[in-house]
C-alpha cells in the first residue's frame, strides 16, 4: 500500500499536470477504469462534464476552467484514500481570474494510479464565473 507522504507527491503532481493542461501526463496516472464524478446538482452547465470516461470529463474541464495557481490546503490520508483541500486561483476560460476552495476525494489502487475523485466546489461560485463569461 502506498504511504502517505507518497500519495500527496503523487497528488500534488497529478493537479500540477491539470493545472499546465498537461493531458498525456495525467492519463498516465489515472486507472482506466477511474471514476471522475462532480458532486451535487447535476444539471447540464456549460463546462461542467456530465457522462463520459474520467480522462473526457478532466479534459472538459481543462478546456473551460483554467487553474492559473493550485495550493493544497490540508489533506487527511488513511490508507487508500484520501481528502484534500485545494485552494486555487481559477478562470472560465480567459476570463476574470478568481479565488477558490475545491475539496476531492480521492482513491488510489495498489499500483499507485487514481481510481476515483469525487469533486465538491461552491456552486453559486460557478454561477458567478460563468455569468462572468
């Protein structure tokens, strides 16, 4: 099983190649069979992914949101799990840069990729970025 101070290496890394849109680097650490999942209302919104693969929903969401800086705040480790708070500078495309809490769930397998990630934001936070827009 991996240790704690591995796994947030491999976390911090896996936001660092979301944050420079690095696509190949990131499907290099995600399971095939990784589950990707938004939590909350589930209504359609422009940029937030809906059904698909992880790698398509993460890639929708490189093309609409922009991570200009990502910070890890506080993460609790035990075993193969993990939740993280990120603090992040974020746009809507190009748009108006803007402060940013995200809390994931993570899990890991034992060959040390993502198996799944359940994101929470501030909803009306992306309200107000894509009204921005």
């Amino acid at each position: 099983m991996i240790g704690r101070d591995e796994f947030l290496k491999k976390l911090d890394h896996a936001y660092a190649m979301r944050a420079a849109g690095d696509r190949e680097g990131l499907a290099s650490v995600l399971a095939e069979t990784m589950s990707f999942r938004i939590a909350g209302d589930h209504l359609p919104i422009p940029g937030v992914p809906g059904m698909g693969s992880a790698m398509a929903k993460i890639s929708e969401m490189i093309n609409t949101f922009r991570l200009h800086s990502v910070e890890r705040a506080d993460a609790v480790v035990e075993g193969n799990k993990a939740a993280v708070l990120w603090r992040v500078v974020l746009s809507y495309k190009d748009g108006e840069k803007i402060n940013a809490e995200l809390y994931d769930l993570w899990t890991i397998g034992d060959d040390g990729k993502f198996t799944s990630v359940i994101q929470f934001g501030d909803a009306a936070l992306v309200a107000r970025v894509l009204e921005m827009a």
